[in-house]
C-alpha cells in the first residue's frame, strides 16, 4: 500500500500528497530543468533565472514576493542543481494557500525586469567570487569539469563572470520555453489536508497553466581519461578529490554502491576512510565519499584536506582503502553491519520532511514511481558481497579515476 496520493492536471503538472499530523506543512515544485540544459555560453542560466523568480511578476513587486510567506512566519527557498530546478517552503497548515498562490504567481508570471536583472547580476557574481574563496566547495565543480570533459554538466552551476554578464532577458524566455515542460513539473505537499481539497486548490491555481510538452535533447557524457592534475591557489592546506564516474539513477547497481560509499566515507564517525585517515594516522580533519546519481551517469568522489606535507601519505592510504574493497569480500557480519547501519541512517533522515517531500516530487518527475521506505529497505537488503566487490572493482579501478589537488602557492 502507498503512503502518498497522486493527481495529474490536463496540463501534465503532477499533484504529490503525502499525508501527516504535524501542524506544519512542507511543500515543493520541482521542473525538470538544471544547468546541463544551457547552450554553450550561457552558463550559469538556470541558477540566474532561480534568483529572478523571487524578483517581480504581473502582479507583485519584490517586497510583496518576498513578505507573501514571510509574514506569516514561513520559510521560502530554493535551489539549482545540474538537472532540475526546486522551489520549496515550510509553513503553518492553514497558510499552504499561500504559498501555491505565490508558486504559481512567480512560476508562470515572472517579468524579469533589466533593472532587476543587472541587480541580481551583481548578487551572483558576489557569489561567485565568494565560492572561490571555499576551496573544499570550489574543488568538487573544478573536479566536475575535468571529469565531464567538454560537457555541459562538467559545468558550474553558478556559471562563469563572463557568462553571468552576457545573460540577457532573451535568454531567459527562450530557455524556459524550450526547457519548461509542464509534463515534468511536479508540485508536492507533505501536510495535514484532505487530498480532494488539495486537488481543488491545486487546479484553480495551477490548472489553467498552459501545457508545454516540448522535449529537451539532452546527450550523454563520452569516456573521459583518467589523470592527475594539480592547481596552484592562494590556499594554507592542500584540498583533494579522488574519483570517477558512477551509476545513473535507474541503475541496478545504485543501491550497492549507496552501501559501499556509506561503509567507505559515508556519514558518521566509522566508516573506514574516518577511522583510518582521521583516527588512526591524524593526517585530516574532514575526509568524506560522496555518490550521485544522474538520471544517464554518475559521480563517485572521495574528499580530504590536509597539511601540504601529508598530501602524499593521505593518498596512499585512500588507494589502500580501495584496494581493500576491490580484493576482498565483505563478511557476512560486516555486511549486515553495513546494511543495518545505512537502513537505520535512511530512516533517520526520513524526519527531516522537506527533504523527503523533495526526494519523492524527484523520483516521480524521474521514473514515474515513488519507492516506500520498505521497497528501499529490501533492495539494500538484497545487496550481496558478490555485488558489492563486482562494483568495487569496476568503480573503484585506479584506471578510471582521476584526482585533483589545489595545492597552496
């Protein structure tokens, strides 16, 4: 039995209901556009029209835009990522009318004023600069670029100081028409309603929408060459990134590679990468896996900082982690370890509802289905250390990754 409902407008605009007692309501709108969506050039678009939306429509000036959730206590956000594009707000039950009265309003009747625009420019450019002064952040986009070669997702979702400049307000009709399909928008609520009077509301809002059905041509990455490369910053610690590509969301071997990244540098203070590099050798402060589908490949990264001088040792000691886990099997108790750990972090991170409600608007825009916490549950369940060493020895392959270092000048 599925714990959420789902309707869909004439238009194509998907309603996601999951229902709960709390007297807070999350909610999200989620299209299917993001930064590998831009033409050559015009980088940083998606994330600029982002910031426009909080900027004048039809109807409403800045200071009205923002103060519509604020004033009565809720909190409105939103962000970009290489393939969709998120608006979301937490708030009091009673307010949700609100907030799909102001979706809709800055979704589908955003101006994007010139004078708002050069503001706004400046506004990213700031945030730019400002992400360069973050080296452990600025390293994972440089590495992104070296790892998707001449592609857009390689890009940075920020864009470039010469991209953010030449972006104009053509340019941002002609990529939500072309990139905007109402059939891959899905609004979701995670609140306390009756799913018929949310379907209501929904359609006076959202119904007279019009449909755009037009189909992006994304292309797939091509196979890149692994390397070692090094950048020269202004920087007092050495910052690197080992890794490759990885599996796409559909892939059946993602929840395998979910559970070794977990056992290798997932969240806590056990895993391995932890235990070895921090606690045993004291050589890093932070040192972290991270695993990220895409809907046709993926990105597997291992991140450390550390003294100039224990750079070399550091990355010995990662490799010997990876060998570890491409020549041995894990045991049937380790494993079980493994899984009830990662099962037990799932199902912690299911209270933070917005993330949640998000996570479920994505995987209905995705693949039309929505997995239960049980469905997850059992496929990391299903995992074998067969499969497990299988993904290591393909993943982990030292032929396939690349490293890169931001060395201090």
């Amino acid at each position: 039995m599925t714990d959420h409902q789902i309707h869909t407008l004439s238009n194509g605009i998907r309603i996601l209901f999951k229902h709960s007692p709390s007297p807070i309501t999350h909610c999200c709108f989620v299209f299917n556009a993001g930064s590998r969506d831009e033409l050559p050039g015009k980088e940083g678009l998606a994330h600029f029209i982002e910031h426009m939306l909080f900027k004048e429509t039809e109807r409403r000036n800045t200071t009205q835009i923002l103060n519509r959730l604020e004033l009565v206590g809720a909190d409105l956000n939103a962000y970009t990522t290489k393939e969709y594009t998120c608006i979301h707000a937490s708030l009091l039950n009673q307010h949700l009318e609100r907030a799909v009265d102001l979706f809709e309003d800055i979704l589908f009747h955003s101006t994007f004023p010139e004078d708002e625009m050069e503001k706004e420019r400046g506004v990213i450019l700031d945030e730019i600069a400002s992400y360069q002064d973050q080296p452990e952040e600025a390293i994972q986009d440089d590495f992104e670029e070296y790892l998707f070669k001449d592609h857009p997702i390689g890009n940075n979702i920020l864009g470039t100081t010469e991209s953010v400049n030449a972006i104009s307000q053509q340019d941002i009709h002609q990529f939500t028409q072309t990139t905007h399909n109402t059939h891959q928008m899905v609004f979701a609520v995670y609140g306390d309603y009756k799913f018929e009077k949310l379907v209501k509301m929904c359609e006076k809002y959202f119904g007279h929408v019009a449909e755009n059905k037009v189909e992006k041509s994304r292309i797939a990455p091509q196979p890149v060459a692994s390397g070692i490369y090094a950048v020269e910053k202004p920087i007092a610690q050495t910052h690197c990134i080992i890794g490759g590509r990885a599996y796409p969301s559909a892939h059946p071997n993602k929840y395998g590679l979910l559970l070794l990244n977990n056992v290798l540098g997932g969240m806590g203070m056990s895993n391995r990468l932890n235990l070895e590099i921090r606690e045993k050798h004291g050589i890093a402060y932070t040192i972290e896996s991270n695993y990220t589908s895409l809907t046709d490949t993926g990105i597997f990264s291992i991140y450390f900082g550390t003294d100039a001088e224990k750079t070399d040792k550091a990355t010995k000691l990662v490799h010997k982690e990876l060998k570890k886990l491409r020549d041995n099997k894990l045991g049937d108790v380790l494993l079980k370890q493994a899984k009830d750990k990662f099962i037990g972090q799932i199902a912690l991170a299911e209270e933070s509802r917005m993330s949640l409600i998000i996570s479920m608007a994505k995987s209905l825009m995705d693949f039309n289905h929505i997995d239960s916490l049980e469905d997850i549950f059992a496929k990391i369940n299903a995992v074998t250390a067969s499969q497990l060493l299988e993904i290591s020895n393909e993943i982990f392959d030292q032929n396939r990754l690349i490293t890169l270092l931001f060395e201090p000048k």
